[in-house]
C-alpha cells in the first residue's frame, strides 16, 4: 500500500524539496483514489483501531475527487460513533440534537427496536481541522453529504424496488413509536423531492 503525506505537508518548496531528498516521490491522485477505492471495497463491519486511516481517505478524496460515480460512492466507509466500520450509503448520519434529524428522531425508541435502522458517524469527522475546510467550491461537510452520502435527517421513501417503495426505516419506526414526530418531520424538512414522490 501507500505511505501518504497529508496533502498540505510539501505547501512549500523547502518543504518539498525536503521530501525529495528523503526518498518522497509524487504519485498522480487518480493512482491513490484507486487504491483508497480498493481498500474500502474489503468487507467492513470490523473494529478499527485507528479513525485517522479512514479519516485522512475522506480527506484526500475531497481534495483531488470532487464526484465519485455511484459505483464507487457505494464503496465508501467511515467509522462509527461506537468505532465499527460501515458502508456509508444508505444508512450513515451526522449526529445532531436538532428535533427533527434523525438521532432525535429515534431518541426515546428502544434500543432493540432502533438497533441496526440508523447508524452514526464518529464525531472526529467534524472536530477535524478539516471540518473548516473548503475545497473545489464546497465545504467538508457537504462533501460528506453529497459524495458520502451522510444525512442529517432519513429520506422520506426506501424504494426496495422500482415497484415497492415504501417510507424509509427510519420513518416507520418513528411512525409506530411517536407519530407526533412524523409530523413535525415533514413539516421541518419537506423539500421539493418529497412533493416529487406525492405527486
């Protein structure tokens, strides 16, 4: 595999040329998004004893891949809260005590119940220098949303099928446990793509 520097570590010539007489070398970006690629296509779900592996992945790819297809954005991992590592589409949140994003949603839902519908990412993502940062025209944070997929708050369907799309797992838990909920939900986050999906 790759030693990588931090990007940042040759922003100066004396720097760089220090690098070079160490035996550092450059390597073209799409050369390292290829091998982070490959690493996260191994099977997650493991502990990890270090976040800032995974972390300084995020790092590089928002600085040198503004878009990934979706193929390779299913492929992406990020630690958890409780530092298991998962695949972050479709079910990775920013933790938030907003009423209406989704760790608020499911507070007060029984752990049993709740487990394995929503799972958390470990707060180092946003305590991160990077968490300031801004690259290509857009933040850390949005990054991690739109290439990432890391939600504030649950989509409104889950569509298992083109034929069977139903309210997301999220949603249906709240639904049964506090449907008071729902209701300040939408009205808190209704956007134009859920009234896509009423009409």
């Amino acid at each position: 595999g790759f030693q990588l520097l931090h990007p940042t570590a040759c922003a100066t010539g004396d720097r760089e040329s220090l690098y070079t007489r160490l035996g550092v070398s450059g390597c073209p970006p799409a050369n390292v998004i290829e091998k982070i690629l490959d690493k996260h296509s191994l099977n997650p779900d493991v502990q990890v004893a270090d976040i800032d592996e995974f972390i300084s992945h995020f790092e590089f790819l928002f600085r040198f891949c503004r878009e990934l297809d979706s193929d390779a954005c299913r492929k992406l991992q990020a630690v958890t809260k409780d530092g298991t590592v998962v695949h972050c589409w479709n079910c990775l949140y920013f933790g938030s005590d907003e009423p209406y994003n989704t760790e608020m949603l499911l507070n007060g839902i029984p752990q049993e119940a709740a487990s394995g519908v929503a799972v958390f990412l470990n707060n180092a993502y946003l305590s991160d220098h990077s968490a300031t940062a801004y690259y290509n025209n857009c933040s850390w944070e949005r990054w991690l949303h739109q290439v990432a997929s890391i939600r504030y708050y649950p989509a409104l369907t889950h569509n298992t099928s083109e034929a069977d799309v139903r309210l997301s797992p999220v949603l249906s838990l709240v639904l049964e446990f506090d449907s008071k909920k729902v209701f300040g939900f939408l009205e808190a986050h209704w956007n134009p793509s859920y009234q896509a999906i009423c009409d």
